[in-house]
C-alpha cells in the first residue's frame, strides 16, 4: 500500500493524487477509430435485441 510520511515521521494512508495534466483531443484517425467501435456496438446491441425478441 502506498502512503506519505510527514516531517515528524507520522504515515499518512491517504490517497496520493495523481499529476494532473491536459488531455489533448484527438486526431481524425482516433476519432474514425472511435466511429467504428461505436458502429460495431450499436450493431451488436441491435442484433442481440433482436435475437432475444426473436427467441420470445
């Protein structure tokens, strides 16, 4: 586990935080990329409705 100590010696359990930074956008190959998972979700969804409704 990992924890801080002060400077008298004393842990402390708490979370340490994280460096924050900026995230950058993406770029048109990641964004197709995204598109074509978003389109293989949306078919998988559909198709197992429809399988469920067919099997009801």
């Amino acid at each position: 586990m990992r924890y801080t100590t002060d400077e008298r010696g004393i842990l402390n359990n708490y979370a340490i935080e994280p460096v924050v930074y900026a995230a950058e956008y993406p770029s048109l190959d990641q964004q197709r990329q995204y598109k074509l998972q978003a389109a293989c979700a949306a078919l998988l969804m559909v198709s197992t409705l429809l399988a469920a409704f067919a099997v009801s």
